[in-house]
C-alpha cells in the first residue's frame, strides 16, 4: 500500500485520478491520498500545517502498518520554517538544492524518530517546487484547453519562457505558479481546474519537462518492482 500525504483537495484529486492509475499499472495494488489533517481534525482551513502535526500523522502511518510505503505531495511556496530543511534553503541557489535541503531534512526526521530498526526506504518525502501550479506549465497550450481557456495559451507560453523548467517558476506572493494564472483568468478553480489540466496536459509531459518530480515518481515505480 502507499498512503500519499497530501496538503490540499487539488493533490488529493491529482493522487486518487492521475497518479493512482499510472502507479496500479506498474504493480501498486493500492494508492491512496490522505489530507494532512482531515476535514474534522483541521485546526483552520487551507494552508499547509505545522511540522510537529504533520510528523505526528505520519509517524502514526508507518507505525501502525509496517508493510506500507508512506509519500508526501506538498507545496515548497508557502512552507512553513517549522518544517525540517526550510529554514536552511536560504543561500543555496539551485531549484534541486532547495529541493533536496528540505526533503533530506523531512526524511532524516521522521527516520530518526522511528529508531533503527525502521526500514528507511519506506519513507519518501517529496516537496512540489514550487507549486502545484507550476507542474502546469509543462505544457502552455495544453493547460489553457484544460481549463476552457485557449485564449490564454500565449499567455501562458510567455510565463514558461521566462524559466529552464516549470518547476522554476517562482514563489513569492506576486509571481507563484497559481498567483500568476490567477492573475490571468480571476475564474480559476483550484481544486476541480488543476486536475482537469493534468487530465489534458497528460503524466507524460509533465514528467518530460520536471525533472524533480519525475524523479520521484520513478523512485515510486521502482518500489514496485521485484
């Protein structure tokens, strides 16, 4: 089984209808999403939570079935400094390096708190650079059809030129991935209109153009192999 911790309904529905699917055709017999806190355990709506709660769910997951392997989908814009890495991504100046500062800082915390007999491989952190949004990118014309508006495609091919990969585009309150199409079309809906995006854009072309989270996928993959 993987249980995928995920930070909002835009990932839940990515994981359950795209991801899923890809993952049972290489051997996964179950995938599924978890909220980071679920509708009724929620402190306050939207916004990714603290570590120390988040650690506790996850810790809980690997703890009680220890046969599962246990993932993380959640935004690098927007993270909290209490997470583990995030205070020390300043200075380092490459997307992977940021990346890998705060993934390595998750996985070394959630490892060590499970001692050393905890099958390490079992955890695989992964964090979205720098937005779910951004994942969109990886194909302008595409994306525009996939949320009803082509007339946005140029648009769209504009804001991907300016960077080396859609993982790039970057994450201050002005210029994050979904702060710029919201900007663009004010009718975005998130949760419904990102996963009807990846629909049309395809997992293909997403992982063609991100590295980072291709390269999380492929580590997911390879645990289903024999």
């Amino acid at each position: 089984m993987l249980m995928v911790h995920v930070e909002g309904q835009t990932e839940e529905r990515f994981v359950n209808m795209v991801l899923a699917p890809h993952l049972y055709s290489v051997g996964y017999t179950r995938v599924s999403a978890r909220l980071l806190g679920n509708s009724r355990q929620r402190i306050r709506r939207g916004g990714i939570k603290l570590w120390g709660l988040v650690r506790k769910e996850i810790l809980k997951h690997l703890s009680d079935d220890p046969t599962s392997l246990v993932t993380t989908m959640v935004d690098y814009y927007g993270l909290p400094t209490t997470w583990p890495g995030r205070d020390l991504v300043e200075g380092r100046n490459t997307l992977t390096e940021r990346a890998e500062s705060v993934e390595r800082g998750i996985w070394e915390d959630v490892a060590s708190s499970l001692g050393g007999g905890f099958d390490r491989r079992r955890f695989i952190p992964y964090v979205v650079m720098h937005e779910f949004e951004g994942l969109l990118f990886s194909d302008p014309d595409r994306f525009a059809r996939g949320v009803g508006r082509q007339d946005l495609a140029s648009q769209f091919h504009a804001i991907r030129a300016g960077f080396q990969t859609p993982e790039e585009i970057n994450d201050s309150p002005d210029t994050a991935p979904s702060k710029r199409v919201v900007n663009l079309y004010k009718g975005y809906q998130k949760p419904l209109m990102g996963v009807q995006a990846v629909e049309e854009i395809g997992l293909d072309a997403i992982r063609k153009e991100c590295p980072l989270f291709n390269k999380w996928v492929e580590t997911l993959e390879e645990w289903a192999r024999p």
